[in-house]
C-alpha cells in the first residue's frame, strides 16, 4: 500500500516481538515497558485490550497509532513495515487510518465543537464547505446538532467524548483507537459512548478499545489481556472477516507541495488570530518594538524627503552649479574690496566659469499712474533667464546689446504685474515709473510660485544691470553681490578656487572678498543627511530586532503552552510541516499586525508635524520597506520556536509535557 508489495493475506495489524523501554540514556534508569508483544489484528475487529493500571496498554496503542515507535520488534500495517515510515508518512496513516478517542477528550480548548471534529480534515485537504457538513452530520448523528457552535467548557464531559468520537470519525475512523474512553465518564455517558463504539464496530469499523475495567472489556468481540507488558490472555479471535479486507485509504500525496496550503494558511491565521486576542496585553507588548521601529523608518524617511525637498526648493530651479560673489572686508583686517567691471570681465575668461551676473537690488518706489509702491527692483545682466532657468511668460527679455545702451526698460514679475495692471493682461508698452525715471514694459515673468527662499521673485521688476545703475543706483559703485555660474557640477570647486586666485592675484594679495557655494552647501547637507538616515536606519534596526526577539519569546511561550495542542494536531494527522507552517503564520500575523500599527503610528506622527509646519514627505516604498521588514522578523524570528513546535514527539506533547 504505501510503498513495496502489497500482502493481501496479512492481517490488518501484525505485531511481532514489539518491545518498549523509556530512558537508558544521559544517566536515567532504563524502563523496560512492553516485552515482547505479538498481536494480530485484522480489519472489522473489536477488541478490547485489558489490563491493570501501569500494564503497559496505553504504550501499546501509541505504537499502534503510529504516535510512537517501539524500541524493537516489527510492526507491519497491511503487510508494510511501519518502521520504514518517515514522519510524514506516519502522519499520513494517522491521518487516513486511524481515529483516537481518549480518556481526557483531547479537545482543543479554544476551538468550538464542530471546528474540532473538522481538523483531521484540514489537514487531509477537504474543502471547506464539505469539512463543515461533514461535521455537521456527524455531530448530528452522536446527538450533538444543537451544540455545533459550543467551546468544550461548554459541554459536559459525555458530550465532550462524543465530539472527539465525531473528530475520529471525521477522515472515516477505519480504526479507533479509544484509550480508557469512559474512564472520565460517569456511568450513562460511559454506556452510551460504549454502545456508540458497538454501533461503530457494526458499522464495520476496526474497533481497538483499552481499558482497565473487565466489565466494559467484556462488551467487545475479543479480549486482549495485558500485565506487566506482556500478553497474558487472548479471548478466541472473535468473527472477525478475512485478511483480505482492506482499508480504502486515500492516496499519499507525493511532495508537500500538493498539501492545500491555502486552507492551512487560512485556518492557522485564525488560530494565530484568537490566540492573540486572548493575550491581547502580552501580543500589544511585544510588538511595541516592531511599532516603534517600523514607525520610527517611515516617519525619518519622511522627514528626510521633506528637508531634501525643502532645499532643493531654496535653491531654487538654479540647479547645483552656482557661486555667489561679494566684497567683504578680509579676515586680516582693512576695507572691503571693491569688485569692478574689469574683475567680472576677467572671470568671464575662466574656462570653469559660464556666465557671470553682477546683481543691485533693493525696494524702490515705483509708481503707475496713480498706485505706488515699494518695491524690490532686480538690475542683472540679460543672463537673468539662463541663470535662474525662468522664462518671460508674455513680450521679452531685454539683450545684452540695449544692456549696454542703457536701454530703460522692465520686465515685471507675476505679481508685480497684477498689482500695478489689475485690468490690463498685456502691459506691454507701458511706462513705469522707477525711482525717479521712466522704464517700458516689455515683458511679463512666467509665474515662479511659492518658493521658500528669503525673496519672492514674482513680486519684483527686473531692469538691465547697467541702466539700473545709471538711473535707479546712482549712488552704487560696485554689485550688490555676483551670481556665477560654473561650467557642471563637478568643476564648481575648481571654479571656486580659480576665482580665488585671479581675484586675489587682482586685488593686489588681499582676499577682501567672499565666495558663497551653493553646491558645497547641498553637498553638506546632503551628507548630512545621509549620516543621519544611516543613524535612524540603525535605530529601526535595533528595534526590530528587539521586536522579533519578543516576538521570538512570546511564540515560545506559546508553543509551551500549547504543546498539548500540538500533540493533539499531530494525533488527528497533521504534519510536521504543518505546525511549521502554523506557527510561522502565528508569529507573521503577529508581527504583520505591528507593522501595521506601526504604519498608522508613522502616518500619525507625520500628520501631527505636517499641521505644526514641519516639511513632511511620505514615501509609499519606504512604508511597504518597513512593513515587509516587520513581516521578515516574524519569520526570522518565528522560525526557531515553530521548528521547535513541529519537532515536538507526539506522545510527550499530547502528555502535555
Ligand atoms: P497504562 O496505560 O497501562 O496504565 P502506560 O502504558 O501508560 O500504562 O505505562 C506503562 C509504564 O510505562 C508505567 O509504569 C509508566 O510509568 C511507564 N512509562 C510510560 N511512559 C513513560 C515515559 N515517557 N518515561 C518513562 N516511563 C514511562
Ligand atoms: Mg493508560
């Protein structure tokens, strides 16, 4: 059947020479617990193993449910050495062959009725809906229809029994496996779940039961009797049929891969689910560090975005390439220099440097008609619009060559001219009048919008450099400060330096003047910045990691607390890499929903500084970024305690050790 030849004429069950002992190793004394048990069983049977209390009877049947291996001897299920089994496979025959029903009911606590008769079906891929019918009709037919939804607390213990005879039966029940199964049962439970066990063997199911009591022993088809490990006593085998009777198993799945995953996924993220509402303190606890370190990712990304944005906008659209230029008073001490027509024309000549723009700008009071106001007139060179990237939106830019000539004329900022032109679109050909003399519209800026820097350039007029001193400045020997240029980013401090040395070589070895770099500038905070997100990166690190290492410990604690859980999924059939998995998605889950408290925390906190004026920039990879890095904990750190819950030994977990 699973694999080599099938044996149609072996019985169902062939013990041979199966002996059991406990410890014998690391200094424990060795327990010799079953000696030597030769035992056949063939399908239809219903036997009843007997004997005193500490026999060696429930030993035996987790041998024979495939719960446990023997220390020696050969056990062959359908003519197949078990003992050829792997872990999967003992799963598997669990899961198809047999059906257990024990003393204490083995139900699992937090589940309902019917959501306990259907695990051993999960767990064989039934489709959900049929699971649930499936359990539906059985609870119904052991008179338990009413009581579907019932927690087992909410059951009395007979009732209790005949949901876990419902579970046995769930996959077919082909053999039960009923350890003491009245034990804990008063007297009419005990016989009514005797007489569901006789109605069963009817029915023509493989019925082993095991009991110290003779009275309830009696009531099978054949009697076992054990003592101190040994077979004493076997009662003619009963009626049962021929060997060749076999169980219609379904087929072992080939790979793991074919288990339906999905449903198991679901199922252990419900379990995960109502595991952690019931320790909502601990759960809330321990994801504190995922919280805070996922929250912590989002909102310093978003600060960070926010300042680099911030100065990219001070900056203006006048890219990385610029210097500013003035006369300052040296450092040694004396006047400050005086940066003449001849200086500019000299850096003109510098290879790193493409233009060069001497400013004189202040508020000046311009009038039209009868409105004035003070307001802020930018002289430059026609290098204006190349320098600041900015392009008239209606007429044009004065040239170089009416520059020269002293040509009066103005170009007006957006706002500039709406306030002196509410009704006018196009004022072009207009007089202004500047100071005290009179400069033509020519032009009108494109809109340059909110910028953040010290000067808002919609609200100024623009005049050609060298009219402005002759007309508005007169008093104004020098620039107010230069804008230059450089030819790229990368020649910006060569530029620098070149400047430095022409005009000090000028200026006859004085530096009284000062050179501003915007780039170096962006550069630092740049750097700044990026020691910063490394910084905080490691702060999110180390929160993670405390994060997953409680998360570590709280599904540690669970797997403890559950292992009698565990022991009862294993019981019905499940899979070691089924409890993986379902441990794996408890700790996920765990930490999916903490990073998700986590996002809502970082959303928060960003709202609260955008509306107290902070420059906030949200980055949807950054939130998915650290959302995926508190699932990844979870996983990382779920895995060591699932692994531990999956490698648990069946008997010792059901024993709730
Ligand atoms: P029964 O079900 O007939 O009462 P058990 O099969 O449970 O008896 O136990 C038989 C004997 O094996 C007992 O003496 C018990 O102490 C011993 N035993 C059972 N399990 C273990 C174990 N894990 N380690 C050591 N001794 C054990
Ligand atoms: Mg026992």
């Amino acid at each position: 059947m699973v694999n080599g030849a099938p044996n149609d004429d072996a019985p169902l069950i062939s013990l041979r020479g199966i002996r059991k002992h406990y410890g014998g190793e690391g200094g424990q004394p060795l327990v010799a617990v079953l000696h030597g048990i030769d035992l056949d069983i063939h399908a239809g049977e219903f036997v009843a193993v007997v004997g005193s209390s500490g026999s060696g009877k429930s030993t035996l049947m987790n041998i024979l449910g495939c719960l446990d291996r023997p220390s020696a001897g050969c056990y062959r299920f359908q003519g197949q050495d078990v003992a050829r089994l792997d872990a999967d496979a003992l799963a598997w025959l669990r899961r198809q062959a047999f059906g257990f029903v024990f003393q204490g009911y083995h139900l699992i606590a937090s589940e309902s009725a019917s959501e306990n008769v259907q695990m051993p079906a999960i767990y064989a891929g039934l489709p959900k809906d049929e699971r649930v019918r499936r359990a539906q009709a059985l609870l119904a037919r052991l008179g338990l229809g009413e009581r579907l939804g019932n927690r087992p607390n909410q059951l009395s213990g007979g009732q209790q029994q005949r949901v876990s005879i419902a579970r046995a039966l769930m996959n077919g029940g082909h053999i039960i496996l009923a350890d003491e199964p009245t034990g804990a049962l008063d007297s009419h439970s005990g016989a009514e779940v005797m007489a569901l066990l006789r109605e069963l063997a009817d029915a023509g199911h493989t019925i082993i039961l095991i009991t110290h009591d003779r009275a309830v022993a009696a009531q099978a088809r054949r009697v076992i009797e054990i003592s101190d490990g040994r077979i004493v006593g076997d009662s003619a085998r009963g009626d049962s049929t021929d060997g060749s009777v076999r169980l219609p198993l379904a087929p072992r799945p080939r790979n793991a891969a074919a288990a339906p995953w999905l449903a198991e996924l679901l199922e252990a993220a419900r379990g995960a689910w109502r595991g952690m509402r019931l320790n909502r303190v601990r759960t809330s606890l321990t994801l504190l560090g995922i919280v805070i370190g996922v929250a912590s990712v989002i909102v310093m990304l978003a600060i960070g975005e926010g300042a680099r944005r911030k100065v990219v906008e001070q900056m203006g659209t006048m890219g990385t390439a610029i210097l500013y230029m003035g006369s300052k008073p040296p450092a040694t001490g004396g006047p400050a220099g005086q940066i003449t027509e001849d200086d500019l024309a000299a850096l003109r000549e510098l290879p790193e440097i493409r233009r060069v723009m001497p400013v004189i700008g202040d508020p000046v009071t311009v009038r039209y008609g009868n409105a004035d106001k003070q307001i802020y007139v930018f002289a430059a060179s026609e290098e204006m619009p190349l320098v600041h990237r900015w392009r008239p939106a209606l007429g044009r830019y004065y040239t170089e060559a009416e520059d020269r000539g002293l040509a009066p004329l103005v170009v007006l900022g957006h706002k500039a001219h709406r306030h002196f032109f509410p009704d006018t679109p196009d004022p072009l050909g207009r007089q202004l009048i500047i100071g005290n003399s009179a400069f033509e519209v020519i032009g009108v800026m494109s809109e340059r919008g909110a910028e953040s820097g010290a000067q808002d350039y919609d609200d100024m007029v623009f005049i050609p450099y060298r009219s402005g001193r002759a007309r508005v400045y007169q008093a104004q020997t020098q620039p107010d400060y230069v804008v230059i240029e450089a030819r790229s980013a990368q020649v910006v401090h060569a530029a620098e330096e070149a400047m430095r040395r022409l005009l000090i070589a000028r200026h006859g070895g004085r530096e009284d003047f000062g050179i501003g770099n915007a780039a170096a500038r962006i550069q630092a905070e740049a750097a700044t910045r990026e020691s910063m997100a490394v910084m905080l990166g490691l702060i999110a690190a180390v929160s993670l990691v405390v994060g997953g290492i409680g998360v570590m410990n709280v599904m540690l604690m669970t797997v403890r607390e559950r292992t009698r859980e565990i022991g009862i999924r294993m019981a019905v059939g499940a899979r070691q890499g089924d409890i993986l998995r379902q441990f794996l998605t408890e700790a996920s889950l765990v930490t999916l929903v903490g990073g998700l408290a986590g996002l809502l925390a970082g959303l928060a906190v960003g709202v609260v500084l955008i509306v107290s004026g902070v420059p906030v920039v949200f980055s949807v990879r950054a939130m998915l970024g650290a959302f995926a890095c508190a699932v990844a904990t979870g996983l990382v750190f779920g895995y060591m305690p699932a692994r531990t819950a999956a490698r648990l030994d069946p008997v010792r977990a059901l024993a709730g050790e």
